[in-house]
C-alpha cells in the first residue's frame, strides 16, 4: 500500500530530473502561432482587384485555404475545405470558408471552381515581403491552411498535405472550449 502511494511522488521527481522523458503535451495536429498574428486588410484582396476589409470575418472563426496557385488539385483542396466545414455539424454557424491565391495568374480558374461553392470567400493574397525578398508575417510559411480566431487572428497553420481529420478534430475542440465566435 505504501508503494501505491509513493509511486506517483517518485514518478514526479524522475520527471523532473529527466525532463527528456516526458511526454510532449502536444494536442492539436496544426502548428500554433504564437503569438497569435493578426491579419490586416493590406493582406487580402477580392479576386476583382478590389479592396477585401478583414472586419467581414469578425465574430466567427475562419478556415483560410492558402493556394500557390488555382491548378489541377484545386478542386480537390476546395471540397476538402468544404466537407471538414460540413463536419462539424451543430458548430457549422460558427465557422466561415475563405480560399486564397498567391498567384494572379490562376485567378480566373479560381473564379469558375468558385462558383460551384457560394458563400465561400474567394480572394488573391498578399505576403508581405521583407528587404531579403522573403515572406514576412502570417503568410511567411506560404500555402496552406490557416485557422483564424473572430478576432481575425491567424492561430493555427497546417502544411499542405494535411491531415482532414486532424484538423477537424482540432476545429472540435476549438470551438468546444471557445465562448468566441
């Protein structure tokens, strides 16, 4: 019986003297930003050329596709992006869809398979470049899929290849924990 209640004390202090042995604690299938980055108006542009104001996306949490370009599999990462939103079930009113392209030049394209998917945001992205010619600031990881919180923040990225089901089970527990949006 004594042994039943020292294991757990002398389970801890072989933790904390081998810090190494520990598991990760890491929970969610994504790549957190931290700090969170908020995504300015300067970033977005609507496929037309004209001005996109983030300020649309308040209140709700956003799913951003991140697209090099609008080539064969674009379809395929648009439905994606669609069928983890249907998913969600009860929580769907929570949640809004947005597909963006680094590429102007397969902007038409993006336009014709967006038109099979209303009420999904479609618009032209922006990397802010910094003085090496890099990306800087949320973008700077390049295509992908970007969480952002109501407060029009990115939080979450995944790298192209992604995992569906591990986003959704992401999103889940985001928006079961999260009063926002």
């Amino acid at each position: 019986m004594a042994a039943l209640t020292l294991l757990p004390v002398v389970g801890a202090f072989v933790l904390y003297l081998h810090p190494e042995w520990a598991p990760e604690g890491r929970v969610h299938h994504g790549e957190l930003v931290e700090p969170p980055q908020p995504l300015v108006d300067l970033l977005l542009t609507m496929l037309t050329g004209e001005p996109f104001s983030t300020r649309a996306w308040q209140g709700r949490w956003t799913l951003l596709r991140v697209l090099g370009d609008c080539g064969p599999e674009c379809r395929t990462d648009i439905e994606t992006l669609i069928r983890i939103h249907l998913l969600l079930g009860a929580d769907q009113e929570r949640l809004q869809d947005a597909v963006a392209l680094f590429a102007t030049g397969t902007a038409p394209t993006l336009r014709r398979v967006m038109e099979d998917f209303p009420g999904t945001f479609a618009l032209h992205a922006h990397g802010a470049l910094g003085a090496d010619g890099k990306r800087e600031g949320p973008f700077a990881a390049g295509p992908g899929l970007y969480v952002l919180d109501p407060e029009v923040r990115v939080i979450l990225r995944y790298a192209p290849g992604f995992d569906p089901f591990g986003v959704l089970k992401d999103l889940k527990r985001l928006l079961r924990y999260s009063w926002l949006g």
